[in-house]
C-alpha cells in the first residue's frame, strides 16, 4: 500500500484547509489558562521541595518566598495532601515538614505494562520505523529495577516478540531528522533545512514552525507551517536532507486539531472534494478485506453470495486510487464514477507496460511515458 506523495504545497493551499491556524481570541485564552495552571504546578512542587528541606517554613514565609499570598498557601498545601503527601506542621520547630522516611511510591507495574512497554521497545526499534533509541535502555533499567518475576517477563516477551517487515519507508538515514522534530516540537523551536521534493527540480531552503510529527501511510509525516505561509502542510521526513532544530521560538499551535487538519483523507493528503465511495469485493476476497479497519468512516455490508459492499466517505480520490488497485480483480467501484475512470485509466497504462509488444527496455510505446 506504499503510496506515491503529492509534491508539498501543491495539494494543501491555505484555502482548503478547515479553520486557521493563527491563534485566535479563544486559542490565547486557552493558552492563557495552561500557562496558569503550569504555573500552579511549579509553586506546588516548590512548596514540596522547600517542606522536604532543612529550613523552617511558615506559611508566612513560603508566602514572602513564592510571592503569593498566605491564602494560596493553604490551598497548595490542599493539593499536596490529595496527592497523598503526608506533611504536617511541627509545633516544636514551627515549620512545615513532610514525615519522615517518607518518598514518592517506587513504580511497581502490572505485568500487562511490562508487556506494553517490551511491545513499544520492538516497534520503535522495527527496521524503517527507527523512530529512537529509547525504547530499549528503558526496558533494561525497568528489569534492573523491579522484582525478579518482571524481569523474568521482560526477558521472555524480548524473546518471544518479534516485528519484522513492516515495509516501511527507510528512516535509517533519518533518526537526527526525527530527533530535531521531536526536540523542536517539545521545545516549542522552529526547524530548518533542505527539503528534497520530487516535483521540484532543486532541494528547498524551508524555515519551518512544527506542529506534528506522525507515522501514516508506512512513512513519518511532519506537519508544519513554513515561515511567511498562512497554513500548515504535510512533509514526508525521508524527503529531508538536514534539518536542525533553531533556536528561535515557533509559533503556539494551541487548538490545532489533526484529525481536523486531516479531515476524511485516505491516508495523509486530504483532496478538495468528499465523495461517498463503494467499493464491491467479490466472495473470494471479502474475508480478506473485512480483517482491516482502512478508514475511520469504513462500513460493510454484507451480501448473500458472500460479497461485501464497503463504503467510505473520503476528501479526494488520489491515494484511494492506489489502495485500490491493490484489489484489483476482486473488487468493483460502485461509486463514484470519477474512481472507476480513474481505476480505469491506470489498468490501461497497466496493460500497455505489461502487453506482449512491450519490448522489456523502453516506454516508448505507452501513451503519455514517451521520453
């Protein structure tokens, strides 16, 4: 199902996109309430650390030391006590303190966890994917770590588990790419770099602010605005030849939404249009295609001969296309006739590379590939 990228810029104009991506009045009254709320957490934890301490802290003094009020106080040391803190206030020495010996749970997991973190180990190291090199020095620190029945797990599932041939995209040239756009997206920095498009005839010079990093489509996509543009757009990572993260800070991307920015798109490149799609699989094949859940707007219906008839609403036929021809033989478009046109149009050129007056070398011959 490797699919064939639209060029950047070229399928995604600022006018197609749903909505804007510049923070309007409610995005910077959300990001206003974050930023409070970060700065509730900070004084919390400080007002931990200080208890823990060896001074003497008053409720008075952890007022004077925050710049807050006593009344803020009281109700910071609330949420310390809902989070299981056992602090008190020592009447000898005056202070606040936490007791004694006291130290936050040591993490104790569940086998199904254990389980769910050697899985995430294999997949993020799977041949293509290679997304970082954490997953793994994790995994050994949880067994050296925890009790001798977790390790024993972990050793078990590293050896019984396996994740091969995902037939991804090569991203083993990629990983300081995906890193910088980890980074960058963490620390709210803007990227720079070369961008290889197939559709260009030059590498281009891109100053780009990040908003996602995604797997779809058996490749890593980044989603962001290039500097001077109005709108996102998608970027396939095997597509850089170097990109680092700047030092300059990127835009805020509160209230961006993804599965808006993607709408009903096939797989990352949301097409213009929606169009309601049937696709007719014949008996010998229905068993096969219903394993799948291929689109979040998938449904089936099935028939008595054993056919099914899936249907899909979808923004674009583009990439579609592709995923159907893969069935080709064993399925029919109902719907829309632009789809079976456009099915129709490929097996041509199909049966004009592969006829028997194909001459193995040039292309000569196949109407539209004359060189």
């Amino acid at each position: 199902m490797a699919i064939e990228v639209e060029a950047v810029g070229e399928s995604h104009s600022a006018k197609s996109q749903p909505g804007k991506t510049r923070p309007q009045n409610g995005q910077r009254a959300d990001a206003d309430r974050r930023a409070r709320q970060n700065e509730r957490l900070a004084r919390v934890l400080r007002i931990l650390q200080l208890v823990q301490g060896r001074g003497r802290w008053t409720a008075r003094g952890l007022a004077a030391e925050l710049a807050c009020s006593e009344r803020t106080v009281y109700r910071d040391l609330q949420v310390l006590e809902v989070a299981g803190i056992p602090w008190y206030f020592d009447d000898q020495e005056e202070s606040y303190r936490v007791r004694p010996g006291w130290q936050f749970p040591v993490l104790n997991p569940t086998a199904e966890e254990v389980l769910g973190q050697v899985t995430a180990a294999l997949v993020s190291a799977a041949p293509g994917l290679q997304i970082n090199a954490g997953g793994k020095p994790m995994t050994r620190k949880l067994a050296a770590s925890s009790s001798a029945d977790v390790g024993r797990l972990i050793d078990d599932a590293g050896q019984l588990l396996a994740v091969l041939d995902l037939k991804l995209a090569d991203h083993s040239r990629h990983q300081d790419v995906i890193r910088a756009i980890q980074w960058a997206l963490l620390q709210r920095k803007q990227l720079r770099g070369q961008y290889v498009s197939p559709y260009k005839a030059k590498p281009i010079e891109l100053t780009l602010h990040p908003y996602r990093l995604c797997l779809a489509q058996q490749a890593w996509y980044l989603i962001a605005r290039e500097q001077g543009l109005d709108a996102p757009h998608i970027y396939r990572v095997a597509r850089f030849s170097s990109l680092e993260e700047s030092n300059a800070p990127a835009e805020p991307i509160d209230g961006f939404d993804l599965h808006a920015y993607l709408g009903n798109a096939w797989g990352v490149f949301r097409g213009g249009e929606t169009y309601e799609v049937e696709i007719l699989v014949t008996p010998e094949a229905a068993p096969l295609v219903v394993e799948t859940r291929w689109h979040a707007t998938q449904r089936a219906k099935q028939h008595a001969d054993g056919s099914v008839t899936l249907s899909f609403q979808v923004d674009g036929l583009d990439e579609i296309l592709w995923w159907f021809l893969g069935w080709a033989g064993r399925a029919r478009v109902v719907k829309p006739l632009e789809l079976r046109q456009m099915v129709q149009e490929q097996l041509r050129v199909a049966l004009e590379l592969n006829g028997e007056e194909a001459d193995g070398d040039g292309l000569e011959h196949v109407p539209g590939m004359r060189t």
